[in-house]
C-alpha cells in the first residue's frame, strides 16, 4: 500500500462558521484529526487539503507541512470529494514523486476517531476493495420508524417488514464520516456512490460523533468533560 492521507478542511463552513480551526477544550479541532493520523503514518504521507489560510497556519502550528493551497473552484458549496481527492494524489504525483495508490479521508470533524480506529480500519482494506468506509449501527432503522408519504400523502414505512419491535429488525448500518480508506484506481473511474466492492469498518455510536451544528459542538464538549 502506498497511502495519502487526506485531511479535508474548507474554509467556507456555513453551519458553524470557523468549525475547523475553533478551539475545542484549548485545541484546534483539526489538531485532533492530524494527531490521529500521526498515530499510523508518517507526516510525508499526511495532507492538509485546504484553501483558507487561517487553516493552513493553525495546522502547521503541529508542525505538519502544508504542501498546496486548494484552488478556488474546489471549494465551493458544489465542490464534490472526489475532485479534491484526486486533485491532491495529482499534486504528490507531479510535485513530490509520490504516486498513491490507496487515500484515507479523514475529516476534521470527527475529533473522537482515533489512532486506533485508523489503523483498524486500514488492516481491513485489500487491494480489489474499491472502499472501506466507517459506520455505526443507525438508531433511525428504516423497517421500523422511518417512513415515507405515498402518492395519496399516507406515512408507509421506508422498508416493508413485519417486525413488532426494533431489536428484530435487520442491523442497518450509517455512514459516519469519520473514516474513508479509497482505491485510488477505483476513485478515477467511478463517484464513491458507484463503488459495488465496499465493506464496513464498525465504530460505537459515541466515537462516530461528526460535528456540524453548535448542538453537535456542545455536545462534543459535555463527552469531552467526561472523559477529561
């Protein structure tokens, strides 16, 4: 394997603007995520895909090196993962001989995934693999309380099953956006949606937490309290 670590961080968040760099418990939450990636691979190995500079300083404050400045037309409310996926296996290519072969995504928003759940993640991946991606067990289980309005505006359920009650439905599992380990060939030819040869790496539901709202920031302060 030879792996890129690709820690995505735009600058233009709208929910909770400055997400990235804002001090959570006196740190940065992107130090979270590059430490978490320290705990596996070497710093050569590890990018920050960013086009903030605000970004880019406080990241180098761990003294990870910043190797490009995204441009501007990847960091659009439109922009898709994949481009700047691709755009940053292209950069190590042409600017550092590095040619990758697998990507791991880790976004910064998941400050509680960590060294360990990396690399586990990674000992799952193969070569034929188009994608090992982390999940957890969802409690919005589509057999028993999700629904859909039919043609007539009537609830019915989103997945037909006749189950009494939810512990028999069938396990349904959630992406949580902590982790991604990517076939870069597979990532040339097809959008991840496409991928058909992906399986699962499992994470509890409290390390899977993904920040996007101040909800989810006060939220992840309380656990962080508790775990001190």
């Amino acid at each position: 394997m030879k792996p890129l670590v690709i820690i995505p961080a735009r600058g233009g968040s709208k929910r909770l603007p400055g997400k990235n760099i804002r001090p959570l418990r006196g740190k940065p939450l992107i130090h979270y995520t590059i430490e978490a990636a320290r705990g596996v691979f070497e710093d050569s190995v590890i990018c920050v895909s960013t086009d903030d500079e605000k970004i880019k300083n406080v990241s180098e404050q761990t003294g990870i090196h910043i190797p490009f400045i995204r441009p501007k037309e990847l960091a659009k409310d439109t922009s898709d993962s994949r481009s700047v996926m691709l755009h940053a296996v292209d950069h190590y290519a042409e600017h550092e001989g590095y040619h990758a072969d697998t990507i791991i995504l880790l976004q910064p928003t998941s400050p509680l995934r960590n060294a360990q759940h990396i690399e586990e993640a990674v000992k799952l991946y193969q070569d034929h693999f188009d994608m090992v991606v982390s999940v957890k067990e969802t409690d919005s289980n589509p057999y028993f309380v999700l629904f859909e309005e039919n043609e007539k505006g009537y609830l019915k359920k989103s997945k037909k099953g006749e189950f009494t009650r939810k512990q028999d439905c069938p396990k349904v599992w959630e992406l949580n956006g902590a982790i991604y380990v990517i076939n870069v060939e597979s990532l040339r030819r097809y959008q991840p949606s496409q991928f058909e040869h992906v399986i699962k790496y499992e994470m509890e539901a409290i390390s899977s937490m993904d920040v996007d709202t101040e909800l989810d920031w006060i939220m992840l302060e309380s656990i962080l309290s508790l775990n001190k």
